[in-house]
C-alpha cells in the first residue's frame, strides 16, 4: 500500500514538472516590404566621336545637357542605319592633275595593299572623319591615315602634297575635289545612291530634329566661263560649210549643263557682213545675224560684250546686236548703249547663290562705250572697285571678266597683273581673262580667284605665227572654267579642258592632252618646280588661217 502512494506521488510530481502544451498560433500575414521608388534618369545626349563638326554645333543648340559616358545617356547622336546622310569628298590641292579614283582604290590604300593611283599614300583627316570611316570600313592599317585638324588639313596637304578626305561643308576654293566611281558631289549629276563616301548619324530617339544631309542640290549652282568667240573668217566658213551649230556640237554638255553659261562674244551680228571668207585680212569684223543660233543651241546664259571688235561695224551694227540680244533674253554686261550701260552689272540670283557679272576693256587703242555712244566698258578702276565692294556689301559674289593685251606665251600679259590684282584686292570672288588667244596661267589672290586668260573658244587660230617666223598651235589649246557655288558660297572650280579642230570646233582633250596640259600650267604658275617659267615675247600680228 505503501508503495502504490509512493508511485502515485511521483507519478504526481513528475506531472506537475512537466512542460505545458505549446499551443502554436496562426500565422499572420507578415506585410511587404516598402517599395522603393528610383528617379527617372535625368535627360542626356551623348554624342559619338565619329559626328562631324557642323553637326556636332547644331547638337550644342539642343536644350539637352551633354554627357561623356554613353551608359548614362538618354539620347544618343551616332553612326545610324537612318537619319542626316552625311557627303564626304575626296580632296587634294588644287594643282593636282589626277581627276579620280575608283572605290576600290580607296579601300586598296586603306588597307595599305594598293598599286593604283594612291599607291604609296596616306590619307590625311580629322580624327572625326576617321572615327566615322572606321566605322564604316574597319580599322585602317599602319601609316594609311593620319589625323590632322580640321583647320591645318588644307596648309598640310598643300606642303606634304597629300590627299584628305573631308566633309562636304569643308570643300573650299584650294582644294580639288576628285571623282570616286565616277561621282563627284560638286557636279550637278552626282548620285549620292552609288556614291561611296557618305554616312548616316542618327538620334535613337526622334526628340531633335536632323538636317537631310549637309548636302542640298537646289542650292547648287554652276557657272562655266569660256574666253575667246569671234565667228569670223575660217570660223564662220566652216559654219557655212558645216551648220551654224557645229562649232558647239562637242562641248554642247558642258555648257548646257551649266546654270549659267557663259560667251565672250568680241564681234558685233550685222545684216550686212559680207560672206565669210577663211583668208580675210582685214580685221574689222562681223558675223551673220542666223550664228546667234549657235549661242542659243549651247545654252548660252549671258554673254560677254568688253571685245575689241565690237565697234567694227559701227554704231547701227552694235545697237542692233544688242537688240537681238534682248530679244532672245540674254543679258550682257562689258559693253553697252552707252558707258553708263555698259559699267552696269548684271545680276543674278541662282539656286539661292546672289551672283553678279562686271567687265572692262583694258586696252587703249580700242573704242570704248561714252556717254552717247555704245560701245565695250572702259576700265574705270575706280569707278569698278566701288561697284565691286557695294555689291559684296550685299552679298553677291562678282565675277569680273576682261577684255585686255594679248601675247602669245602662258603669261600674265604686260599691264595684267594691276588690273587683275585691282578688281581681285576690292573684293571679286573670280577673275577671269575673257581676250587670251593662248591660255594663260593662274592663281589665288586672298579669297580671290584669279585666271589671266582661258584661251578661244569658237576662233579659227588652229596655229599663230610669232614675229620671228615660228608657228605655234598653243592656241588649240582651250580652258573652260566651271566655277561651282554653293548656299552663298564660292567652293572653287575645275577646269574643262578642250582642243580646237576644223578652225571651229572644240572638242574635249583625251586624257594624255589633258593630264599634258595641266602640267604645264600648274607649273608655270608657280606650283610645281618642273621647269622655268617661260620668257615673255612681244605680241605677235594676228596670221590668217585658209581652209584646207
């Protein structure tokens, strides 16, 4: 009995040491964490290396603060399949004889394989240009590129005689602009589908707004000058033999082509001319009214009146000549119905470029336009300069012709120099000699452009004979001078090169002429040390040429 208490009072102990029931609660639900709410990324444009410089300042115009990291920009400006298509050219100094190159020549160079015309040379760039052309054709290699900056690329081609490529809006007079497949972007005809020097930048938003490209066609505009035209002698007989048209038949594109296309016509039209005759001699000169066709058949745009022949056929034939003129509405500057005409500019407007044409006759022994009778335009330097830097004033670029000495070497012909330096110092942006029977040479004055004489155009001197008996056929030998401007801007010229045949026709030179000719002349004008420049020669007396 005993022991059954024992038992049940440990029994009873050890039950009250015993740890209670734990009784688990439900769970409640335990409340998210709080949110966090981040800013949005504060507005940013990053812009690539490879942007070109006109396009990089219109950027810095955009109300948008700029950033150098692209991971923490909101907009990016930068190589796109889409957006600005960005022309670039391929340049070298102006006195450079090669007119072009194929694409594969590029891409031969910039991969240092090539063995054509760029074999052996490096292309000079902005770092810009080279990060954008990197990009488009990989990297190039060793030595085939050098940086230069944007404002030392012209004076470093010039001295190391190196080639560049630039963007368009850096083309200026001293450069050349060369062909890349045919495709030049200051020709009319360019093809910017086939052309290989472009790129595109685009945004990778649409938030700002991109130009097209930074090149605009519409705002193109060409002028080609031409130098002598006088349809006399074997000239005309020719044209009587041949057609009216024939003499233009062969340089016809180059003219109508043109915006502005331009003839220096020295002789007046009368009714009355007498037939031509290939071996006349008496140089009092005209032509048969019906030759005007010629004019209007090579697209003829503004013609030239500061000849020496204008007054030949006295007053009748001049006033009449300027009627047909009007009639066929082809303004004419250099000469005039009276001196005050004849001083008057004409002005144009093409494509949105404000240009304006002005021309004297700077010789002594010729009539000149009075006050009462017409004539050619005197060379009134002061009267001239003002005229030239009124119109500058208001924007116009002038191109200034003349009518002045002629001799028979490269030149500048005696009493040149002064006047054409005169009218260049006031502020011309092209001077031209419209009088050389044989071309003469070139240069750059400041921002002027300067071309003491171009040689005929539709004149029958086949060969010349000097004083002393030699027979000379410099005078075969034509510049025509395309002048190309741009958005109120004169970018510079190239010539067109030509060689008379059949005492009245032009035709184009082929390759070896042409590569043969501008030799010569950037030589003699001082741009190449090939061989001296040379001894000028008294002006020789004008040898009439007989038909075959």
């Amino acid at each position: 009995m005993k022991k059954i208490f024992i038992t049940i009072l440990l029994i009873s102990i050890l039950a009250s040491c015993a740890p209670a029931e734990t009784i688990t609660p439900t769970p409640s639900p335990i409340p998210p964490a709080p949110t966090t709410i981040s800013a949005p990324m504060p507005d940013a444009l990053w812009v690539s290396p490879a942007v070109p410089a006109d396009l990089l300042e219109l950027a810095q115009t955009w109300d948008i603060p700029r950033t150098d990291d692209p991971s923490l920009a909101t907009q990016k400006l930068d190589i796109a399949d889409a957006g600005a298509l960005w022309i670039y050219a391929l340049v070298a100094p102006f006195p450079t004889v090669t007119d072009g190159v194929t694409n594969q020549d590029l891409l031969s160079l910039w991969s240092a394989s090539s063995s054509g015309p760029l074999a052996g040379r490096g292309l000079l760039m902005a770092e810009s240009t080279l990060e954008a052309f990197t990009a488009l054709w990989g990297e190039p290699a060793s030595g085939a590129v050098r940086i230069v900056s944007s404002d030392e690329l012209l004076d470093t081609a010039w001295t190391e005689s190196a080639w560049a490529i630039i963007p368009f809006e850096d083309i200026q007079p001293k450069w050349k602009v060369l062909s890349v497949d045919g495709q030049s972007p200051i020709h009319k005809n360019f093809d910017a589908e086939i052309y290989p020097l472009k790129i595109k930048f685009g945004l990778s938003s649409a938030s700002f707004e991109l130009p097209e490209s930074n090149r605009d066609e519409s705002k193109l505009a060409t002028v080609v000058l031409t130098g002598v035209t006088a349809l006399v002698r074997a000239t005309a007989a020719t044209m009587e033999l041949k057609g009216v048209t024939y003499p233009g038949s062969l340089v016809k594109d180059w003219l109508v082509e043109a915006d502005v296309a331009h003839i220096s016509n020295e002789v007046p039209f009368d009714a009355a001319c007498p037939t031509p005759n290939a071996s006349y001699t008496n140089l009092l000169l005209c032509s048969d009214p019906k030759y005007l066709e010629l004019f209007l058949d090579v697209g003829t745009d503004i013609v030239e009146l500061t000849g020496d022949h204008f007054a030949d056929r006295g007053v009748n034939a001049m006033l009449d000549t300027l009627a047909m003129y009007k009639q066929n509405n082809l303004p004419y500057y250099g000469g005039g119905a009276n001196a005050e005409e004849a001083r008057k500019p004409v002005l144009m407007e093409v494509n949105g470029n404000k240009i304006a044409f002005m021309g004297c006759n700077g010789k002594l022994k010729y009539a000149k336009a009075t006050d009462l009778i017409p004539g050619a335009a005197n060379c009134d330097y002061d009267i001239f300069v003002e005229q030239i830097k009124e119109l500058k004033a208001q924007g116009y670029m002038v191109i200034f012709t003349f009518q002045h000495e002629e001799c028979y070497f490269a030149g500048p012909c005696y009493t040149h120099v002064e006047g054409f330096h005169k009218v260049a110092d006031a502020g011309a942006t092209v001077v031209s000699g419209s009088q050389a029977h044989y071309p003469h040479i070139m240069e750059f004055r400041g921002d002027s452009f300067i071309h003491y004489g171009l040689g005929n155009l539709f004149f029958d001197q086949m060969t010349y004979t000097l004083p002393d008996g030699k027979v000379i056929d410099g005078t075969r030998r034509e510049f025509l001078d395309r002048h190309v401007f741009y958005d109120g801007r004169y970018l510079g010229m190239e010539f067109l090169t030509a060689m008379l045949e059949d005492y009245s026709r032009p035709r184009p030179m082929t390759e070896t002429e042409r590569s043969a000719f501008l030799s010569e002349y950037f030589n003699l004008s001082g741009w190449l040390e090939l061989s001296p420049t040379p001894v000028p020669q008294p002006t020789a007396t004008l040898t009439p040429i007989a038909l075959p």
